[in-house]
C-alpha cells in the first residue's frame, strides 16, 4: 500500500541562532509540535538526523533521507548563524490523518501565528506526493516536488490538500476541504 510523503518548508524572518523571544519562541514550540504530531495516528515516519548529530541541517548526516537540500528560492545562510529556515520531511498512512495533524491541536495554534515567524514568499509551503511501501523520500524528492508544483501547480506528481490526488493519480480530497468532488476519502 502506498504511504503520502510530505515536505514543508518556510523561510524564517531571523536566523535559528537569533536569540529573541519570538524565535525562541517558534524553537521551544516547534520541539512540543514535533512530539505531538509523531504520535498522532497515521504517522509512520519523519527525517531525523541520523546518531542525533547537532548543526544546521546542512551538516547533518540524514540516512535515508538523503543529503539535505533546499529550494532555489531559499537566499539565506547555511550556516549556524546565518540558517533562517524551518522544513519538514514525513511519511503519513494518507491524507485525512495528515490533515487532522496539521490542522488541529498545536501545530493549528502555530499555523495562527505562522506571519509573526515566517516571510511570506509567494511559494507553496508543503507538497505531498505518493511513494511505494518502503520507500523513503528525500530531501532533494521534496524539494524537485515542490519546485514542479511552484512551476506547475498540482498534479498527481506534486500536490496539496486543497488539490488533492489519490494513489492511482485520480482527484480526491478530504472532506470539508478543497474544490468539490464526487470521492470523499
């Protein structure tokens, strides 16, 4: 059965190291998030640094995930200092448990807050795509589908919750979003 993968990703207005309460602020509550949402049903996996390595996520050794990539809109620094960026990487059952994830609880209150935290780019945020079993995204697969759904909108390739696609490439959605269909998963 094939698993949805999903790639986040955003532009912060101040580097990680920066040490005012707004950024600390998304730090301490992006850890809270992260354990939530790992807990939730229907998530199988997200990219971790392998052996619990600290640095930007440029240093780090990432596994199966691959080497660590980002846009080529992303203009900021790659450094300790200077990495203004917060992404994500995850493996879900589908759509309906990833949607309850993100829209509810905590990471629904930091989605509230998102403009205090992250520059508004005019490019998509998140992109989902379907893998086969066993399979384990990367980085760079995350970032290609995101790229091609910024150049091309969705597609069965790359795409959101609002344009949603089943495994079999067909359009679906999740009930209560997204434009009007005949499947409701």
């Amino acid at each position: 059965m094939p698993h949805l993968a999903l790639y986040t990703f955003g532009v912060l207005k101040s580097p990680l190291a920066d040490p005012a309460p707004l950024t600390r602020e998304l730090h301490d509550s992006g850890e809270a998030i992260y354990r939530k949402i790992s807990q939730h049903p229907g998530h199988l996996a997200h990219a971790e640094a392998a052996d619990g390595d600290r640095g930007t996520h440029f240093e780090l050794h990432w596994g199966a995930w691959g080497e660590f990539a980002v846009p080529n809109w992303y203009g900021k620094g790659h450094t300790v200092e200077t990495t203004a960026l917060a992404t994500t990487l995850s493996l879900w059952t589908d759509l309906r448990p990833a949607f309850d994830a993100i829209y509810t609880g905590l990471h629904r209150e930091a989605l509230n807050r998102r403009h205090d935290w992250f520059e508004r780019t005019g490019h998509p945020s998140h992109v989902f795509w379907w893998v086969s079993d066993g399979v384990i995204p990367t980085w760079q697969d995350g970032v290609s589908r995101l790229e091609h759904l910024h150049g091309r909108g969705s597609a069965p390739h790359a795409f959101t919750f609002h344009h949603s696609f089943a495994p079999d490439g067909t359009p679906t959605r999740v009930k209560g979003i997204g434009p009007k269909s005949d499947q409701v998963r």
